[in-house]
C-alpha cells in the first residue's frame, strides 16, 4: 500500500486557485500517467471558444482545479469535523484518497467535443472514465493498485455514484459539488464573464459533514443562493450562446455526413472511404475500446477535419470550410405556437439549393439550475440542504425565495438553424433572390414571424 | 475605397482588455477571412503551456489584443496629438487604418509551435506575414485592396519597418510596442504569473509622438521602467523556463527523425515515408508555398505526431511518446568552465542506449531586456526615448538607472538536456544501474560537477 | 461662458475604473472646491467597515466614479446616438456638461454616517446637496456659473429630478443608473464581496436612448438581469448585515443620548453642556445652515465620540466605549408572530439594569431589488425598458422570469438588538445571572424562541 | 495558560488574502482589545490618500494582513520544517502564538499620520508598541498574560528584535518580511497601482529555517528578486510621490505652528491656549503616556485642523485651509549643484508675504531597495539568503545581477516646496507680480534653473 506524503509539496501555478498543492505521490503518479496528460490535448469548452476567444482552457487545467477544490474541502473536514466516533456522521480521514483521486479522474472519459461526439458516436464519457480506472492495460489504473487491490474500484463507484460513502458521493457529483464549483471559477476566468464568480472560501467555510452526505451551516444560505445564481448565468449566458451551439450542430452535421459516407462506401466497393485518417475510422466501424478511444483527442479530429476541406463530397468540403472558418449557420428561438412554418423554412432552404438535413437544425438547450428530490423524476436530484444552528436541516428553497422562483424550472430556448445565405440582403443578380426574399418574410429582424398573408 | 465606419460597434469580450472594439467595416472584413480564423489553432505560447498549464491562448486572441491596445493608442493620439499642419511631427489620423490593420496581422504568419517549426524547416514567420497580405489568392489581400489598391503594400511595408512614417512603424515592432504590450499582460494573465503586469493606461496617457516616431513623457519614466522589468521577470521566468525548452527540445529532435527518415526513404525505395500524412509531406519534401503553409495548425501537425507513437522507428515512436506523455528531459545549467564534461556525459548516455543526437542537446536561451541604439549592432535596436518639459529627448537609461544597470545584457542560460533515466535513483537489477551511476558523478542536485577523481 | 476643454487629460489612478480621466477645466475645478475635497473625509459606507474591514472607502472615491461611468456614457452616446434632428429622440450632445457635473456632485450633500445623522438630526442630504449647488457662499456655485448663469440650476434640476431631459435624469438616478452602478462595482471591490460584479461595458455598449429616457437593447437582457441580481445580493450581504446595523442602533442611540442630555441642559442651568465640543453645537441646538453643515465630517463626529468615553453621564460613556471598542449589540430576526416577547425581552434587560431606550432597538431593513412602474405608489419607480429589435420596448420583468419573481418584493428582516451581556454563559457569581437565564430561555441559537412554559 | 484552539475558526472577508482566519482563542482576543479596534481610526497610508484616492485602508486591515501571512508561513514550516532534535535549525511549533501575536501586534504604537507625527512631537511608534504591549493597564497586556506570564516580554522582544529565537525576529522584521508582504500588496490593491505584487505562494512553498534564521531555496530567486523590485517601485511611484510630500511638508507645518503658538502662550498669559482642543492640550504640553497616547487617532487630529480654519492666527487658518481642501505647496527636485539659489528662493518667497519658516520646506525621501549586511553600518540590515541544493547559503545579490545593481545604492529625491501662488501666470493687476516673475527666472517646466544673468 502506497500512501505516502511527499518530501516537498510539488506545486502547480494557476490562475484559478493561484496554487494547486500536490502532497501526495500517488497524485503526482496519476497526473503523470499518459490518460491523463491525454486530457491537456482536450478543450474544457469545445466549442464555446469559438465565442469566447478567451476560454481556450483545457480539461487537464480544469481536472488540476477540482482536485484542488477537493484537497482543501478535505482539509477542512479534517481540522474541524474528523469523526470520533464511527457512525457519528462526521468526516472519515481515511477517505481523503479516495476523494482527491475522484476529482482528479472525473472527466477522464472525455472525448474531443464531447458534446457533439457523444451525439454522434453514442459514447458515454461517464462510462470511459470508469472504464480508464477499472482497465488493467492502463497507467491510471495501475497507478492506483499501489494504493490498494480495491482502490480502483472505490475510485469507480465514487464516478458512478454508487459509493457508500455519500458524503465522498455528494462532493464529487450534486447539485453543489468540486466539479462544478471549478468550472464555473474557470469557465469564467478564461472567458472573461462577469458572473460565474461565487465565494469558494465561505462555502468551503461553511460546510458541514452529516449522516447522509453534505451541507452547509444556514448562515451561508447568500453564498450558497450566489453559486446557484452564478451557475444559472453561465448557461444562459456562455454555455447556450447561439453562435457556439451554431458550430455544434454544425459539427453535428459534418461528421453525420462523414458517417453517411462511410456507411455508403461499406455498401458500394466503387466507393472509397480513404478520405477518413486511419486514425479515426474505428470511430465510423463502431465498437471503440478504451484503448483506442484514447488515441482520441482534439487534433485528431481537427486534423481530420482540415483535410475534409478538400473532400470530393462537396456537403463535406463546404460544412469544414464553414465550420474552420467560422462561416456559422444563424439562428432564430423557434416562438411558441410558431412551429408550424419550420417546414416551410426547410422548404425554401432546400429550394435555395441547401439540404436541409445537413443544412438546418432544430436544437434545444435548457438547463435546470436547480431541483429539490423528487423521487419518481427520471433523473432525481440530490437537494441541497442547509443546517440550522439546532442541527435540524433545511432544505435551501425552503430558505431562498430567488432559490425558490428557479427552482424546477427549466431556462434555455430551442432554435432552428440555417444558412447564413438565407438572410443575405442585396441579392438583384443571384438567381436565388426571390427564395432569400420569401424566406425572409418569415425571419425578421432575427426573429421568426408569421407573414400577414401567407 | 472602401473606410466605412460600423453602424454598431461590434464588441468581443476579452479578459484582459475587457472588451475589443471594433469600429471598421475593414477590419471586421480581415478577422473574417479564412486566414484570420487560422490563427485560433495555434497556440500563443506553444509548448510553455505544457509548464503553465492555464497558458493555453490562442495568436487569434493575441492578435485581437494587439489590434485592440493599437486602436487606443489611435484614439488617443488622434484627440491629442492630431497633425495641425504637414509635417509638424504630430499623429497623421489618416494612418489610423495601416496601424490597426498592421496591428491586427502582424502574427499573421505564424505556424504551428513557431520556434521549433521555424529552426527545423528554415521557414520566417515574419516573411509568411508579408508574403499573406500580398499574395492575390488570400481573403486577407482581397479585403485589404478594398481599402485602396496600395494598402495590402503600406500593411506590408509597416510589418517590414519600410514603412516611412516611424510613429507607425515603431507602435508595431520597438522595444516598447503594442505587440509585446499585449504579449506580456495576456501571457501573464492566462498563465497566473504574477509579474508580467505594467500601467498600460499610464504608458498611453504619456505617449507622445514627434518627427522620428514615438516618445514617453519624462514623468511616466518609472512606468516604461516598469515595462522593462516587466518583460525581463517574463522572460526568465515564464519563457525560458527549462521544462518548456525540454520539450522544446524534444520536439526539435522528433521533427529532426521524421526528416532524417523522410530522406533515408528518398534515396532507398525499400524504405516507405507512408509514415508522414498526406497533410505533412509538403513540408519535408521543401518548398512550402504560401497556400499550402496555410493550411498548418497545431492540430496538423499534434495529430501526426498521435500516429508516430505507433512508428516502425524505435526513436521516432519513444520520442512521440515522452512528448505526449509529458516525460520531459531533464537539463543542467552548463556553467562557465564546464563545458569540457559534456563529451563525457554524452558518451554515457550512448552508453546508456540513446542516440546523444536525438537524446541530448545545448539549448541557450538569453534575452536582451533593453539595449541603446547601436548602429554597428547586427540588429541596431529603436531605443526608447522620453520627452523633457523642455521637449528635448532623453535616452531611456540615462533616467532609469534600473534600466542601466539591465541594459546591453544578456539574461539567461545554457542548459544540457538529456533523458530523465540517467537520473534513475534505484536501480540494482537495471544492467545500466554502473552507467547511470557514473553519470550522476558529474550531475549531483542538479548541477553539473567535476568529480573530485575523475 | 467656460466649456474649455483642457489640453492634456488630467488623470486620477482608480483601482475600479483603472482611470479616471477629467477632459474639461470646469470638471477639474468642482473637483478642486473645498467643498467637494470635503467628501475625502466622510466614508462611503460609514459603519459597514467595522464588518468589512476593507471598506474604508471615501464619498470622494465614489463620486469621481460615478463620473467616470457617465463619461463614458456621454462618450459612447455621442459617438453613436447623437440627435440628427430636434425632437428624433436620439441623445443631445449640448447634454454632456450637465450630466457630468450632476454626477459628479450627486453625493455633496452628504454628512457624516448619513444614515444615523439623518435620522437624528432630520436633515436629508439631497436636499443638502440642491443647496450647495444653488448657494451663492459656495465655491461649486461658483465654478458651475462659469458655465453659464443657469448652469447650477440645472445641475441642481437634475439631481432633483425636475430637469426637463430624462435621458439625463435617468442615467443620473433611476433603477439602473451611474450612481448605483459605481457603488455596487467599488463595494465590491473595497469590501472582498465575491458578487456585486456585473458587466459595465456591456451595459454601455447595450443601452440606447429613447424620447422618454434610456433604455437597453433586449439582447442584454441577461446582463441588465445580472446587474438587479448584483444589487439584491450586496443589500442582504452587505449592506444589511446583522453587525453593522447593531452598530448603527449603537450609534443612534449615543446620539440620542447626546440630544437629550442637551435638551436637558437648555431647560436646567445647573446642567452642563460642555460636554458637546462647539463645533458639534449648533446640531444639537436646530438649524443647521449650508455653512455649517459644511464643516461636518467623519472626523468631527468621531472626535467627539472620543471624548464622550470620559463623560460625567453613564449611559454617554459606556455607549461611547461600546461604540469605538466594537463591543457590538447582539440581534435575533423578529419572526413573524413572535413580536409580543419582546415586552417581556425588554423588562429582562431593564431588570439586567439597561435602559430599554438605550440598550434595545428594533430595526427593518429591506430593499425592493426592483419594482415596475406603480403609479400609485408612495415612491413610483422609473421601471427599466428593454428595446426589441422592431424599437418597440418592453419592460424588464416581462422579459426575465427571475426579475419577475423578484419584482416588487423587499428583501431583508426586522431584528431585535440588545446588549450581549445577556447571553453571557458562566454566570454563576453574577447577581444577574438568574435574570441572563431567564432571557436566554427566549433567546437560543441566536433565534426568537417561545418557551415551552412561559 | 490558555493556548486554547477556536471550536469553529472565525474568519475575516479580506480582499487581499481572501480570508484571514483566526484559529486561537487568544488572537481573537487581541482583536477585540480596544488597543486594537483604535488602529481601525488610522489610516495605512496616512496623507498617500490625498494622491491615491483609493487608498484609504486602516492600520487594522493591514495588522490583519500582516497576521495572516504570519499564519500561513507558521503553518508552512509546521508541515515540512518542523523540528526533530532540539537545536537542528529547523522550526519550532511551538514558537507559533508568539509569531502570529507580534506579526498582529507589530503596529499597535503607531498613531495618526506617524511620520509627521513624530517628526513634531518626537514620539516612536516602535517604543510605543512595546510600550502598549509590556504595559499593565492595556486590555492587550491583560490578554497576552493569559497565554503565560513571560508572554508579552516574549511579543515585545520580538518587536525589539531582541528575541533570541532569529527565524521569527526574522519573519517579523527584515529585508523580506511578513510586514512588507502585507503592505506592498495591500498598498497596491488599494491604490490601483500596477506594480507591488509579487508571487507570495511561491516564497511561501520555498523559505526554509535554517539556524540563524530564514532563508530561501534558490530556485525561487526570481521570486525573491520581484519582491525587492516591487518594493523598490512602490517606493518611488507611491510613497514618495511628490504630491503626498508636499501634504505632509504642510502638515508638518502647521502642527509646527501650533506648537509655537502653544509655546508663546505658557510665557504670555495675555495668549490663550484654547484654540487647541482639551484632547491634544497634552500633546503640546509634553509627556505623553501610554495611555494618553492611546486617546489618538486620525479623527482627533484632523477635528482639531477642522477647528483652526477659524483661528485668529492667520498662517494657522491659512495652513489649516490649504491642508483640508488640497491646495498643496508645489515642488522641485534640489538638483546636485544649484543648491545655491534655494536661500534667494525662499526671500522671493518673503517678499510674497509668505513666512519661509512655515510656507517652504526641504524634503528628502530616499530608500534603500536593498543591502548586504554591513556590520559597521548604523543601521546593519539582515541579508537575505538563499539556500543552495547542497545547503549552502548564498547572499541573495550574488545571485541577481539586477539586485546587485540596485543593492546599497539609495533611491529617492531631494525637493523644495513652496506656495503654488509662486506660479502664477496672469498676475497682471497683482501687486506681487514681480515678485512672482521674479521666482519664476529660477522654476521652469518644474524644474530649478539658473537664470542666465542672474
């Protein structure tokens, strides 16, 4: 068993947190392992810094920052709430590895655009980063043997949630949990958002173990309501920005025709499918193992994607033109009781010569910025619950009115996109005037309107 | 001519300056093009990020900020120091457009990790620049020329320092220009360094142009001394730091195989160069054309090195490895007087079983933080001058002896590089342990020693 | 008639805005006045820095601030909103002067502790600041004639809010304005508060002028929606936190005390009022002129507290200690329903030998985050528009489902203060501690308690 | 002895350190002495904020600050340098509650305006803080016994630097200690300067006890070397700013003035002493106790200035005036030969009306960045040291050319200060006119000259 201290603390500089103190070999070893320096090669955001120019971070950066988190949670829990009794709901020292590991690994299994891929190749990161922990052929998995014969797998139910330990559980993966509370500081850092910044330190301060998992002392109900407040600009604001679910859907589309390719060129022998790097064509062959999902990273699939430009499939070429030079489709909130004329906006796409299946997509963001348990929901949350000074719990709507207007409630928008060609304007010697120009009675002034006549 | 002002400014948020302005018709045109948007695949700081692992900007962003502290500095000059009769050695307002377009592309030319990049393949960054806004085939030249027809050469001209008017010309490359202005704070800021910051609203309130170019109010002496300071602590802090030059390093050495292989395979049809993607070739194959060189990014040239982990060369696939996989080389300062041992430690690392030519290697990094204009100087630099009440100029060093006792010197090092095994602690049943042993005589708490009997 | 501008920028080093930048000779010279220099030596906050050390900010501070944001309001409303035509609607550019001076001077009339001195000595500093303006003795009266002789009258209109322009009224004081939007960023700031950020830049680039004031683009809902949030959250955190307000009860109190020991002396001459320095006097005697109300700051009041601790009085003496050596009165939230323990509250602490006049107080604080327009109400606010893109506006809350569900409701709580002797624990050889127990049977965990057999 | 540990640590919102947390019973005590709350009536950085408006922050906020690093520092060494065998150079634990006592106690003896201050009265606040803390009658004294009864010889030996253990005389005063960290930092953030910061995690992780002291591994060089540069500006662009100088010559004056006046009426009882509150009478009378020094602070200083813009003597009134509304006396650099023409300067001066006694003024303010210990010098300065790997020391200017080139070299300027009516420009219908013209051949652009035929 391998849980020794180090010498000296190895420190990492960060902008975030200022320092990320490592004390630990085994989390030096981990950081060390080559899955998890795969992660330096991955954007945290994807796509967003397409808006965002600043927010270039990668997923390496952000998995430092909720160790970090972790580590300095854990401290605290040591110092001020160490169990004396077993059974007394305090915190257990002895799980401070398994923590720290947890929220090192947590986002191991992701892949280059997450968001896109998983829709794509119907991955599951969730599922790679415990398959990465559990796989005997992996640096991080033996890296974590020299803890303990079991401590692979404790670090994998912390990632699934089934971990005893609910207090371990509750800090990795809630409502109020490290990996969030890293990626809103980040996310806003690097972005240069306003919002997204809560107070880390009263939080950290003022939370408190119980039987059942984690809390937070009453007096910082503000703090707490600040973070849900933080968390619910970042999405509407940064993460469901139009322009950069723009690019997704079309990265969504690009690599649905490149699937399309591949499946015709499996049928029809005339048909090549070398226009796909080798490295990337298990993905279009199905059944991606851990081994090779973690050749995978962005520059492979950016890479790819630059040499699409020249594709002789001309919906391939001219969706990696668009998508590498910026060139975004534009979009509209599709209006309430408005969903009706979305085919007839397809209609006049495809007349402009745009296949609306590559061309046009309807996509929907809402988040849910916070939800008290409901047991019989498809996906229950943990509430977030508060400790008053008589030790009986709260739980944090129940305290906030502003906590209590959002909660349940869903904030986002659905919108269809299309071609900027759509809207373009001095159009008197393009054949496709009289199309643009009905199209736009329908979409004005960015919004989508119902003509008087139609 | 085409000089058309934005209805609507249009406004990309930025972390370090808050907000970039865009005012221009023209250069909302050039941040469009397929050119511009290249640059957001190539990383800023290139490989240092794999030491500050928060520094992970993009030369897109750069090269906004430039553009972003130019057009300020416009402003200002224009509302101040605007030209009342030809000639006067005030500001020009109708240069406006050359500098924030010089501004905006001057990294223009930029590859893949630049440093290595250039000394592998002889390539000039600052060329490519040039030769992208005068090439007719690029979106760059063909928004300049709306312009006028002799804008894409006065752009041109301003990054070549031919420009005539010196004001421009030093705003965009001097000692103290809005390039490094910019370089220094957003480098700073995305790595979490705490120097790197100086009083830039200072710098342009005491700006002041006059006949030969640019000069600084002889009250804000200590702000420009600031900047110097600034950019030294930068330099040997952040850029020279010796693990980023190890992979550097490495970096150099992997690109040196592949040519080294690509030749071999040149001359003997026995040996494949099917090893290098289609994307690559041009470049070992020589003669890279401004086109096909726009179509390198980082994730080009990151993805080829992805496959070469699995190469047929043991070199080439271990070097892949150790670059991907962040096993950097270790290094030691190779103190005067010393350099007679390096034979030696070569020796022992052959001995070892690595090539001293791929496994080790000299590196100097020294910077020049300030130097007076010397005229017989291989590079003669603009120095800095400051304006008196009296309107006289004063040379920079002759107020600040800080920046005397800096000026003319060279800070830095030169280090040996070599792989981290030869540093092996344990190592009994390894049949090298008697080379590494004898190795660590003459590399002892990192230093290089003579031993006392050698 | 004097609108000169001044020939170089004169620049104040701000750490909010980075720069404060004075660009007219008038500007400079209100700020010059004795009677503006006078705001260096009254607090921003007044007793909020005794929970937030930090907070030692001055009115002066705040005051250039909120110019500094109007300016560059005026700059971004010239720039892309000046009026074509008279009547269109659009921002008159003749406007700027009077809207930078109003802001500059909105806070003139502020005394020491405001909060408390008004509401012992009935005075209201916006009508304090109308009269400096408007006051010939004034040297603010005298720079602002130079402008022109119905120039302080304007200024003055403004603040009062009878001037005839509301797009200048509004900026200057509604539910978004210059005054609150400098007050909640430099709080922030001063205080180390994590919230009371939102996004200024935005904010300017989005608002837009209307005929019947400003308005903002609706595309910046989000940001307009962050900058009410900003608000709610420093007024239940900062500004109503439980500990200033007991020193402001504390204070209140100390004051009263004053008043009625001078009152006594006026009606019985064998009492003393030496005991009040007589720069301090003429408050105490009623009608306090523009003159000498101009002679008050924090350090008159304060001085005098000093010397109070000495005083023959008692109550005097020991609140004057309490004050200055922060021994803060303890507070509960007055739950609904619970009011009719306080008499018996009340008798306890009478019993513990403290005057209830003195040593309790009930105090209310809450904010109405935002409200719309209520014509009916005591105090109509001015509701905040958004513009769509067909120019029609729309008003906030009808847009945010979060300002909806805090539109209209005040935020806070009523507490009960008493001196924090009655929660004293060991109080065995105490002859009160039967009279402390029997008070903590109502007061437990710092909560309002009904006991269970009372 | 009660060396107790806080249940729950108490913490303070701080905007430099984030938090400060107390974790001893006793610390919070010592907050909460009236001794202590008195340094939250005195401003850091005294007359600086009539430059820096922003820089308002109190002796208390910084005291703080200065305890917090203490804080982390003690903790550092507690978890990596702890001692094994006594007298092993390492650090003792037990050492921690006097270190963390004196870094908060370290400015208990300053009073208003310090420098001024006890440049008049002839005071030291060093002698008062031990003063305050040896004493009996102080709260503080009472505290500190608590821990033990040698306890407050043992703070007060450590502010004498007497201390025998040299690793805490040595965190508390040095070339590079807890003090300077705090206000460099705090004086930066708070003023808006740019300059100032430096990496303090960093010089944390890498000091080391060693026997006669604290040193720092040299790695951290840089570290070290842009501590002593921001010192070094800090120095030169804020405390000496001419502006603030100019402030405190007046100060200097007037208290100057009232001295004088004091003096004539003990010989002349037809002059009455009364212009001078009650409250500083012993100020002027001589011989000022403990405990009478602890009645001061800003508020009564500057209520007593407030009062004497009404006194009969007129350069009294006039000072007063000048100093409350900022009209501060205008200054030159005494450049190296020409201190010949000051004698002439101050008869012109004379021949204006103004007394030279009270209304000019020489200034030097010099800093010495840096020093070697010079054993003969009178005051010898602690060198800083850094620790090699092999364990040896090495002086920090050996190893920084640029510390070299400032150390032992002192930085700063000479002045002459005078009214600023000396510069009047249009003094036409003045009958001082000439006189005026006159000083004028000696001061252009700012600067002393030599008028060709003089």
């Amino acid at each position: 068993m391998s849980t020794q201290k180090l010498k000296n603390e190895k420190v990492f500089r960060d902008p975030v947190h200022d320092v990320i103190r490592v004390q630990d070999q085994v989390i030096l070893d981990l950081i060390d392992t080559s899955e998890f320096q795969r992660l330096r090669r991955i954007k945290q955001l994807g796509i967003t810094s397409e808006v965002y120019h600043g927010a270039e971070h990668s997923r390496f950066a952000h998995s430092l920052g909720v160790y970090e988190i972790a580590r300095r949670f854990a401290e605290h829990l040591e110092n001020y709430y160490a169990t004396k009794v077993p059974g007394d709901g305090l915190w257990d020292p002895s799980e401070r590895l398994v923590l720290l590991a947890a929220a090192l690994l947590h986002d191991l299994g992701h892949g280059p655009y997450s968001h896109t891929f998983e829709h794509i190749f119907g991955t599951d990161h969730e599922a790679y980063t415990q398959a990465i922990i559990l796989s005997e052929d992996t640096e991080i998995h033996q890296v974590l043997l020299q803890v303990a014969p079991d401590f692979p797998a404790k670090v994998a139910a912390v990632i699934a949630k089934t971990y005893d330990n609910q207090q371990v559980v509750q800090l990795i993966s809630s409502q109020i949990d490290v990996d969030r509370m890293d990626y809103l500081l980040r996310d806003a850092y690097y972005s240069g958002a306003t919002y997204g910044r809560f107070d880390l330190s009263r939080l950290m301060q003022m939370m408190r173990p119980y039987q059942d998992g984690i809390a937070f002392d009453v007096r910082s109900m503000n703090a707490v309501e600040d973070y849900i407040i933080s968390r619910y600009q970042m999405y509407v604001q940064v993460y469901f920005h139009p322009v950069s679910r723009a690019m997704e859907v079309m990265l969504t589309a690009l690599l649905a025709r490149v699937k399309h390719l591949y499946a015709l060129s499996q049928k029809d022998t005339m048909r090549s499918s070398a226009f796909i790097p080798e490295a990337l064509k298990p993905l279009f062959a199905g059944g991606i193992d851990v081994n090779y999902y973690l050749t995978l990273d962005d520059a492979v699939l950016l890479a790819a994607i630059n040499t699409w430009r020249y594709a002789d499939d001309s919906i391939l070429a001219d969706l990696a033109n668009r998508f590498l030079d910026r060139r975004q489709f534009k979009s509209i909130v599709i209006t309430a009781g408005m969903e009706d004329l979305l085919p007839k906006l397809r209609e006049l796409i495809a007349m402009a010569g745009f296949s609306p299946e590559y061309y046009t997509a309807e996509n929907d963001s809402y988040d849910l910025s916070y939800d008290i348990y409901r047991p019989r929901s498809k996906k229950p949350q943990t509430q977030i619950e508060l400790v008053r000074p008589d030790c009986s719990l709260v739980e944090l709507s129940a305290e906030s009115s502003l906590v209590e207007a959002m909660s349940g409630r869903y904030y986002g928008d659905a919108r269809f996109f299309f071609p900027r060609e759509m809207l373009a304007e001095q159009a008197i010697d393009d054949v496709m005037a009289p199309v643009y120009g009905d199209f736009q009675r329908y979409v004005h002034n960015m919004e989508l309107v119902r003509p008087t006549e139609d």
